[in-house]
C-alpha cells in the first residue's frame, strides 16, 4: 500500500498506479469513516491486478484537516470529481458502502462518463427514516460486525470528530429525503446493489428497489456478513465484483 494526497483528500492505493485506458477501483467509505476498513476488499481487488484507490472524504479521518466544516453530499461529490480529475483517471469502477453510496450516486448522476459501473454496498440512508430509527439500526448492527471494525470505526469518529459527525449525519438525512432516490434513477451504468445478509441498516425491500430505481440494477446478498459486507466478507465481496465487472450477474 502506499498513500498521498491528491485534491485535498489523503489516498490510499493498492496495485500498480493508474494508467491510461486501464480501469481504475475508486473505494468510498461511509459516514465519519475513513477508507481503512476498505483495506481487505482492496487488497483482493488488487491481487488481481487492478489499480484500486481508496481516499478519505473531504472533512473524515486524515482528509479533515482538508475543509473548515462538514461538507454536505453534492460537496463531498464534487470534491471527489475534483480528485478524479487531478489523478486524470478514465472511467472508474466506483465501490462505496453506507453512506458512501449517497456520495456516488450524486457523482455518477453528474458526471456519468466518469463512471465505468458502481458497486453498492449497504446503501444508506433509506427515505423516510427517522435520525433516531437509524441510530437504532446502527446500534443494532455493531453487534453483528467484527471487533475489529468496531475499533478502527471509533478510532475513525473520533479523529473526525463528534460535530462534523453530526453535521454530516444532517447532511446525509437531508439528501435521502430530498435527492437520493433522485440520483439513483439518473445512473444508467450497470450496478450491484449488495448487502449483509444480517444487515440491519439497509433492509432487503430497501437494496432491491435501489436496484430496480437504477438503469441497470442487479441485487445480490452476502451470508454471514452485516452492513459492513465488504470488511467481514471481504472474499465473498471481490468474488462477486469480479463476476460482476466481467459481465456476468453476481
């Protein structure tokens, strides 16, 4: 692995280093995370050859120091069209998770030919859902995750701090109500809706209409895994991205 920072954001990349006409694996975390618990799926991914990058998001964990406050969805997606650009990468396979799924649907619904296709991890948030139901759902789910990934997500929330927390969790509420849904019918690129089979924050209705909202959706569920699929069952995950990305339905 190695690390840089490009556009403001602090990157991690796995694999060889971007290269023309080669497709890249961008990585987006969830809600006052960093990329480091995309570090199993990366590595795998990049077992195989690709060239994967995982940036923390402008105002999260080492990119905080990047933004004076908390910036809302559509900021978080142009500051990442911005490191698109710097990087000068082609169309990108984009992976994200939670939250991190609001994020890319508002990159990829303005800036399509960015995008190769998307991975959807866990999205979140649903409309409709209530600041307390969520972190409900949320408290529910830690139970269901390793101890590891509990220690590096409050590792995580404390170096990106309880405000800029919460202005976020503001901010992601806002979009489910007002866009989410909005961006997701403008993406027309073929997409994986994933879940944990015991994820409690994004339910199995929920990740199935996302994948009927897009243009090209297909869902799929991962055993033994919650709404952090991706590090629990990190495996199963790349094997489907790879099914997926080779033109097969996970």
């Amino acid at each position: 692995m190695e690390h840089a920072t490009h556009a403001g954001l602090f990157t991690r990349r796995f694999g060889p280093p971007p290269r023309e006409a080669a497709p890249t694996v961008v990585l987006v975390h969830g809600l006052g995370l960093s990329g480091r618990y995309f570090v199993p799926l990366a590595r795998r991914l990049a077992a195989g050859g690709a060239t994967v990058l995982v940036p923390d998001l402008p105002g999260n964990a080492r990119s905080r120091a990047g933004v004076r406050r908390a910036p809302d969805v559509v900021e978080q997606a142009r500051a990442l069209k911005r490191w698109h650009q710097r990087l000068s990468l082609g169309p990108s396979l984009l992976v994200a998770n939670s939250v991190g799924c609001q994020v890319v649907a508002a990159f990829a619904a303005r800036h399509p030919r960015l995008v190769r296709r998307m991975v959807l991890v866990g999205p979140a948030l649903e409309p409709g859902a209530s600041g307390w139901r969520l972190c409900g759902q949320l408290l529910a789910d830690a139970p269901r995750e390793p101890l590891s990934l509990l220690a590096v997500a409050v590792t995580d929330y404390l170096v990106t701090g309880p405000f800029r927390f919460a202005a976020s969790f503001r901010h992601a509420l806002r979009d489910a109500a007002d866009s989410f849904e909005h961006h997701l019918a403008q993406v027309h690129v073929p997409t994986l809706v994933l879940r944990g089979a015991g994820d409690t924050i994004a339910s199995d209705s929920w990740t199935r209409r996302v994948a009927r909202m897009v243009g090209d959706g297909h869902a799929a569920e991962v055993h033994g895994a919650a709404h952090a699929a991706h590090y629990s069952a990190p495996d199963a995950v790349a094997a489907l991205i790879r099914q997926f990305t080779a033109g097969g339905r996970a």
